[in-house]
C-alpha cells in the first residue's frame, strides 16, 4: 500500500495556482497535509515554528518566484539561513511560469532547488518527482 508524505507545502500568491495545485495533491491522495503560505515570508515564519503533529514539516516545497513581500529568490536567501533542522527533508522544487533563462540558470545554480519545472503542476511531474525522490519510503 502507497503511503503519503507527511506534508507538502505550496508557495504561491496565486490564489487559482494554489486551488489547483491543492486538487492535483488531494485527488492523488499523497499528502497527509497541504500547507500554502502566499509568500515567502509566510513560508519562512512557518518553517521556524517546532514541528510537531499538528505543525508538521514539509517534505515537498514547491516554490514560486515573483510573489509580494517576499519572491522565491529572497525566500532562498533566508532559507539558507534556517538550521539544519529546520531545512532537513525539505525537496525544494522552484515551479514557475517564467520564461526567463537567467531564473533557470539561477535555479540550477543553487543547492537548495532540487527541480525547476514550469506551472502547472500536473499529476505527472507530481508522480515523477515522488519516484525520483520518495520512492522507497512512500512505496512507488
């Protein structure tokens, strides 16, 4: 039997993109938690608060890159700062509709971004990233 991650997180202003994106995560049953923050500043503070049952953390962190407050780049710069605690079991994969090739030489230059793939999320690049990454411990 598939098991679930535990909790998987979406970065996201876009109200739309984030319903979406929730439907193609509940359909396919494979998280136990959704979490969406609207910036990068909302994920931050999120990511600092003690894990625990009820606040778990997330192990899939899809991150989007022009957002207000906070971008996704900005978020990458705070995120190096977090503990290793803080950032363990965390896949950060950057998900964006920009066409600019400066953010995917970016995005593949930092350590922190696993994938760069392009909006929207499908159930597809959902299963691949899964397999990639998760295989073992969610039985795929």
């Amino acid at each position: 039997m598939r098991k679930k991650l535990p909790c998987i997180m979406l970065i996201d202003d876009d109200i739309a993109t984030n319903f979406y994106h929730r439907i193609i995560l509940k359909d396919g049953g494979w998280a136990d938690k959704i979490v969406e923050m609207k910036n990068g500043e909302a994920a931050m503070e999120y990511l600092q608060i003690p894990f625990d049952g009820t606040h778990p953390r997330p192990s899939l962190i899809f991150l989007d890159i022009n957002m207000p407050r906070m971008n996704g780049w900005e978020f990458l710069e705070a995120y190096k700062e977090l503990t290793t605690e803080q950032q363990a079991e965390n896949i950060v994969v950057m998900l964006s509709t920009s066409a600019n090739p400066d953010d995917f030489q970016r995005a593949e230059a930092n350590p922190f971004i696993k994938e760069y793939r392009n909006k929207p999320l499908s159930e597809e690049i959902l299963v691949e990233l899964l397999e990639r990454y998760w295989a073992k411990e969610i039985g795929l």
